[in-house]
C-alpha cells in the first residue's frame, strides 16, 4: 500500500492506492508542516484518523509533499518522525512544490509552478529539476498573496478601523473577533499561519469590493514582481498554479500575469488526484 500526501500548513490530503493505482481510501488531516509543529503534534494529528492509524503497518511506501519541507533539516526531521510511525514503509519527503509540479506539468515540459494557498512558493522546473531563487523565510518575514496574509491585512484593517462599517459588521457576526481570542491562536496555539487563513474566504466572497480589490491587486503585484519576475524567462514558459487563493481568484491573477506579458497556465485547486496519475506512471 502506497500512500500519497499532500499537506499544507491548514490540511493535508491523504490518498492510499495499490499497486495497480486503485484507491484503498481518502481522508484528511489537519496540516503537518515541520516548521510549526513538534513530534508529538505530527503524532497526535496521524492518530486522530482511523484509516491513517489503523493501516500505518501495512504501508510499504510514504510520499509526503509538504508545505515547511524546503530545507534538508526539516525534511529530515519529517522522514524520521514517518520512519518512526510508518515502521514498515520506505519514506520520501519532498516541499510540496514537487506535488504541484506533478500535478499541473506534462512530464518533461517547462514550466513556472507557484502555490498561493495558506502560504506562497515559486519555482522553476526545468523538466527535471525544481529551481529556486527565494529561500522562504516563512509566514512571518514572507508568504505574498497567501491566505495567511490576506488575513493579517482583514484583521489589521478591522483593528486600526479601516473597514467600510457594513464589512466590519458582517466580518464581527462570521468571526470571533475579541482581541483575546485572536492573540490566543496567534501566539499560544500551533498554526497560527492556518489560523490567520482562514479569514481569507471572506476577502474572496467580498473580492468585488474595492477594499479587498485594493488587498488583492496589491499581494497578487508583489508575488509577481518578488518571486515569478526573478526567473528570467517567466514570459517563454506558462506559469502554473495550486491552491484555493489562485482557483478562487483566478480572473485577477490573469489580468496581473497578461498585463506583464506572463501566460498563465493550469490552475488547480490541490494537487493530489494529479500525484495519483503521477505515481501510477512512475511506479
């Protein structure tokens, strides 16, 4: 049994198939990324689902794409927490760049393969190899156009009263908006990049207005011109996308991208069916 896993900081996609690419079962967790979690979170968060937990001995092989998995010390801290729990399974970790790659580019093509969800990543595949000219430096220090960013700017604007007073109105009666409960998940809880996330739906379901046009237009230029525009043939190669910001705000992003002379490519929301196709080719 194999098992696929795409994880962002917010949740992770898990997928079993056999041998022959049918599918055992799905089921999600909350997200596992390294940066921002211990052991004993990943743990607990595997054995929080039954299907995961019931069937950890039966698993020969763990393909893991995740969010936080960019640098060796976090991929090898998450291969031995695996190696641990998956006592039976030969593991590979990979950023979860290489499950967009997978997912969204014909094998061997050229391409620009950017992720926009919880956090923001950029990278150039050359139809073998993944290349990166920014060092993420995490949801902190960076993340443009991310749900978690959008979620600093809504929260930001609501404090320092710069919402239009019918959006702070509705914002108050969809979120728990006491200033406790808000430091609370952003410094006492883990996630505090998912956290911040998940207020990026009410940008999207309000994107027409020109308060968050003004968030928008501005996140969508600065990951063009901090992380696509530092490759310099991002205008002869389609630029590929993952994740709920870019399917959810797709029209904007190619307005940005064509107004620069930038061709957009696929846009998907996740990855994980494309790694099902991916893994079956490559078994």
């Amino acid at each position: 049994m194999k098992l696929l896993v795409d994880s962002g900081s917010t949740k992770a996609d898990w997928i079993a198939i056999d041998d022959n690419g049918k599918v055992l079962f799905t089921t999600q967790t909350l997200g596992l990324n390294p940066e921002v979690l211990d052991k004993e979170e990943i743990i607990n968060r595997l054995d929080d689902k039954f299907d995961i937990s019931h069937n950890k001995d039966k698993a020969t092989h763990l393909f893991f794409y995740g969010a936080g998995c960019g640098t060796d010390r976090m991929k090898d801290f998450l291969t031995l927490v695996f190696k641990d729990y998956f006592s039976n399974a030969s593991v590979v970790v990979h950023e979860d760049t290489y499950a967009a790659v997978y997912a969204t580019t014909p094998k061997d093509e050229k391409a620009i393969v950017c992720i926009l969800g919880t956090g923001s990543n950029c990278s150039y595949f050359d139809g073998k190899v993944l290349h990166q000219k920014v060092q993420s430096l995490g949801y902190i220090a960076m993340d443009d156009c991310s749900g978690n960013r959008f979620g600093r700017h809504l929260i930001r604007a609501y404090y320092f009263n710069k919402m239009p007073k019918e959006l702070a109105q509705e914002f108050e009666e969809e979120y728990n908006v006491d200033a406790d409960y808000i430091k609370h998940n952003l410094y006492k809880e883990p996630n505090p990049n998912a956290y911040l996330a998940t207020f990026a739906k009410f940008l999207i379901r309000h994107k027409d207005t020109e308060f968050c046009q003004k968030f928008i237009q501005k996140e969508m230029e600065a990951f063009v011109e901090n992380y696509i525009e530092q490759f310099e043939n991002c205008k002869e190669v389609p630029v590929h996308f993952i994740g709920s910001i870019a399917f959810y705000l797709k029209d904007e992003l190619t307005a940005i991208l064509e107004k620069r002379g930038i061709t957009i490519g696929n846009v998907l929301r996740r990855p994980i069916d494309g790694l099902i196709e991916y893994h079956i080719l490559n078994k």
